[in-house]
C-alpha cells in the first residue's frame, strides 16, 4: 500500500472554493482503480490550508492518479 499525505495553501478569501475544488477531485479520484482512499481535511492549525490524504494499492496507481487532468 502506498500512502500520499500534504497540505495545500489557499488564500483565506478563497476557502469555500477551495473546499469544493478539492471535495470534487477527491471525488474523481476514489473512482480510479487502485484508490482505497482520499479524503480532504481543513488543517485547523495550520490555516489557510488542506490536509489531504491518499491510500493506494501500489505504485502504478500513484503514476495513473499523477497523469490524471486534476493533477
């Protein structure tokens, strides 16, 4: 398995956007096969930001998400 973990800035007037921009790809991306997981968490102590949090089956997977329009 192979576990993807981050932050992503955004500025504090664009939070809403930025909430739904990343529900949306974590959305798209549980449907990609390989993807056991991702979800998108507000970074309470570290704002303006998103925690995001990625399981995969292996590899091969990683490279297909990285090709992927939303990356």
């Amino acid at each position: 398995m192979i576990i993807v973990h981050g932050f992503v800035s955004y500025r504090h007037a664009s939070r809403e956007r930025a909430g739904q921009l990343f529900h949306e790809i974590a959305r798209t991306a549980r449907l990609e096969p390989g993807c056991l997981r991702y979800d998108v968490f507000l970074a309470v102590t570290l704002e303006p930001s998103l925690f995001l949090l990625q399981e995969l089956d292996n590899l091969d997977a990683l490279s297909s998400h990285f090709r992927t329009e939303d990356m």
